[in-house]
C-alpha cells in the first residue's frame, strides 16, 4: 500500500463515518416526511380517495420544483435555510439539510408511482369491508405496495450516496468528497481508485440488500 | 331486508349525464337468493353497489334491516359495511397477505383480538374447504380457490347478505361450480342473504331463487324462480337465451315459452 493510503487511513474512516450521517438524516427525512408527501399526493389525484384537483396541483408543482433543481444549486440555494436549521452551513450536519430537501420530494414520487400500482379492486375490496382511511393507508396501500417501496428507497440510497459526494463543496466531507479532494485535485490516483472502490462496494451492497427485502416482501 | 326505493344514479362525463341506473325498487327478502341479471352495460354491478354504496346514489334510499343506509355518516356507513360482505369478480384479495390473514383482515378492521379473528378465520376457511391452505399466499391458489378465500373472507364478520359482482365471470365451468356450490351452502346453511349479478343464466339456475333483469339502467322484469312454471312477459328470455351457452339454456327456455 502506498504512503498516500496509509497516511489517509485516518481521514477514510471519518469519511465513512460523515457519508453515514448524511444518509442516515437524508433517507430518515425522505421516509418520515417525503412517504406521508407521496401517500397524500396520490390520494388527492384524480379519481382517488381524497381526490382534492387544487392540493394535488400545489404538492405536484412543488416536488417538480424542488426535484428541478441541479444539486449543486439546491446546496447553494438552501444555505440560509442550512444555517437555521443546522446552526452552521458547513460539515456533514449542515450537508444533510440540502440532502433531505432533495430526498424528500425525491422519495415521494417514488412513493406515489409504488402506491399507484396497488389494485383498485383491493382498495374498494377494504372500502366495501369498512376499513378507515387510515386502515386503507396502512394495511392495504403500504402492505400491498411493500416490495415497490423497498426498491424505491433502495433507489434512493444509492442516489444520495452519489449526491452526497457534492456535500463537499459546504464541507460536508464523506467518501465521495475524500475520492474529489484528493484523487481528483490533487492526482493521487490511488486515493481516487480506492475511495471509487469503497463506493462500488456500499452500493453493491446496498442494492443486494434492497433487492433481497423486496423479494421477502413480495408474495404476488 | 334490503328494500331499494326509487334508488338511482346517474354519472357526469365529458358535459352529459349518462343513466346508470333509472329510478328502482327492488325488496330482497332476508335469506333470499337474489340474482341481478342483464346484459353488459345494463346497470346490475352500479345497481348492487348502490346497495353498499359503493357508488353513491344520486337519489333514492337503500334500506337494509330497516336502516336507511344512504342516509349513514362516514362512521356509521364503515360498520353497516360489515353486515354486507362482497365478493368481486377479480377476487381482490390481498397479495402480501396469507390466506388466513386475508380472511382475518376485516376482522382486525373491525377491532377483534388477534385470537378471536384467527378462529374464526379458520372456521370460515374450514367453511370453504380451504383450511390447509392457510398460511399460503393467493398467488399459490388456482381461481377458483382464490374466490372461496374471498367468500371465507366476506362472511368471516357474520354478514347478514353477501353482494357478488359477478363472482365466477373469471373462472372456467369447473371452478364455477365449485364457488356457486360454496355460495349455496352459505346461502342455504348459513340463512346469509345473496345478491348476486351475473350474466349468465347458468349461474341464475343454480344459485337464485328470484331475479332481476336489467336493461339500459332499468329493471324490465322480476322473475320468481321458485314458482313452477315461472312467467316471464318481456322477451328478454330469448336475448339471455341467445347470450347463454347452450347448457345454460333449459331454466330459459321453459320461461320463453310462456
């Protein structure tokens, strides 16, 4: 191993640690937040449960918004809101906030289109049963669509690991800002190599393990 | 002991109203096996979804048990819901439920402890000769199985009738008997009352003891299949003969000739 490396052990291992808590905050957000965003959009659509055309129009245009901007510019854009929410605008907390902002509008398109393909004929079948709204949610709408939502985060995992390499740019370190900084500016090609390595291995591993839920979860 | 009273509905699209169902009175009797038979497109599925309203009514009442179902909150319709099973022509079960949990499933709805939904499951799965298929998933069943869980299903909060959307339109002459006998016994054993739409005359010979035809959103003749011999005054009965397989034809033929 070359001295470039083993001098950099110390920094991979923090930058393990800071892609870590980017994610964690950024997919925790995009569940809690974006999948009631995506329940209520496809809800209020046409046709549907709570079909609402003005709400539906208002929450469709503001995920198309937020998901039109280049992430870098989100970064940029979001800084005040950074520094509110965060207390600073830079390191990996402060990276988390343009993050989540980006995973939540994100995560609930992925979460609408999953719910989507749920059968109308089950849904009427728990209506006609007497099943509450919130009932229909939870043990028909999500349980039905549990495999495409496993897919879905495991989409958006592997995404934000990609996206989170530009939290550098607000010092938000992270596997992806280690292979920039030092493969990418300063030619330590190994450095690049190895990080690149690192990165190949988590979203393998990450895609295995959402592949293989989906799989538990689905009985079609 | 479910009375429709000049119920209706009409639908709205693209700027005109379009009759789905006129005007209607219809009584069904309590334990009576009622069939709702027509052409495609004459209002019997919108006419049996009024009962549950599943579509709301444009007008009219729905009493069943002599209460006005129409006139329910969102509340009060969930729990008359429960006393009017429903068995649809594409079964509609729950995919990433087991059989049994699909059967419990308005059980649980409906607040019952996991123990009590669980015996009672199996006493209805038992009920529809499908009790060692329990911890399988639909996808494992053949159709005609897939329809016994979804009438194990229906009946497993003690309904007083069962609303059949055309339930073996999807399955094949062998499995339609399997679940016309399964619906039988439920009727004749269980008193439970059956509405059933159907289009075919096969399926009102073996399962109904009266029936409604329809046509263009009105019902044109009640027929009551029990008296002997039965009068029919439209000629719909050659129509239905026509659109029947030839099998189905003897119950009809008797009628066209009146």
């Amino acid at each position: 191993m070359s001295e470039d490396l083993i001098s950099l052990l110390p920094e991979l291992w923090t930058a393990l640690g800071e892609t870590g808590v980017m994610l964690a905050i950024a997919l925790s957000a995009a569940v809690v937040l974006g999948g009631p965003l995506g329940i209520v959009l496809f809800l209020t659509g046409r046709g549907q449960l709570w079909e609402r055309p003005r709400l539906h129009f208002v929450l469709n245009a503001a995920v198309n918004l937020v998901r039109s901007f280049p992430f870098v510019i989100l970064l940029v854009v979001l800084v005040p809101l950074t520094r509110i929410v965060a207390g600073t605008t830079i390191g990996p907390l402060a990276a988390a906030v343009p993050l989540s902002a980006a995973a939540i509008p994100y995560f609930a398109r992925l979460v609408e289109q999953s719910v989507r393909d749920v059968s109308p004929g089950v849904i009427e079948a728990a209506q006609a049963m007497g099943a509450t709204p919130l009932q229909l949610i939870v043990k028909v709408l999500i349980t039905e669509a549990a495999p495409t939502l496993a897919s879905s985060l495991t989409v958006l995992a592997v995404s934000f690991i990609s996206y989170s390499a530009a939290a550098g740019i607000v010092g938000g370190g992270g596997i992806g800002d280690l292979a920039i900084r030092f493969g990418y500016y300063r030619f330590q090609t190994d450095v690049m190599l190895i990080t690149v390595a690192i990165l190949i291995v988590i979203v393998q591993s990450v895609q295995a393990a959402g592949n293989l839920l989906s799989r538990r979860l689905d009985h079609r | 002991m479910i009375a429709l009273q000049d119920v209706s509905k009409t639908f709205r699209a693209s700027g005109r109203d379009i009759v789905a169902v006129a005007p209607t009175t219809l009584d069904i009797g309590n334990g009576q096996s009622f069939g709702l038979i027509g052409s495609s497109g004459a209002g019997k599925s919108t006419l049996l979804r009024l009962i549950n309203r599943l579509e709301e009514p444009t007008g009219g009442r729905v009493l069943v048990d002599g209460v006005d179902i129409t006139a329910l909150g969102p509340k009060d319709l969930r729990h008359a819901r429960r006393l009017l099973g429903m068995v649809f022509q594409s079964f509609n079960l729950l995919a990433n439920r087991t059989v049994l949990e699909n059967v419990t499933f308005p059980l649980e709805i409906a607040g019952q402890s996991r123990t009590a939904a669980r015996r009672r499951a199996l006493e209805c799965l038992d009920h529809v000769h499908l009790a060692d298929r329990a911890d399988d998933y639909p996808a494992q069943l053949s159709g005609g199985q897939k329809q016994r869980v979804a009438i194990a299903r229906a009946i497993a909060p003690k309904p007083s009738a069962l609303l059949c959307d055309e339930p073996t339109s999807a399955l094949d002459p062998q499995t339609t008997e399997s679940v016309l006998d399964t619906l039988l016994r439920i009727n004749r054993d269980l008193g439970v009352t059956l509405v059933t739409v159907t289009h075919s005359m096969d399926v009102v010979r073996k399962l109904c003891d009266a029936v409604a035809v329809m046509e263009n959103g009105h019902v044109i003749e009640r027929i009551d299949l029990r008296d002997r011999p039965a009068v029919a005054t439209s000629n719909l009965a050659r129509r239905l003969l026509e659109s029947a397989a030839a099998p189905a034809a003897p119950l009809f033929r008797e009628l066209a000739h009146v």
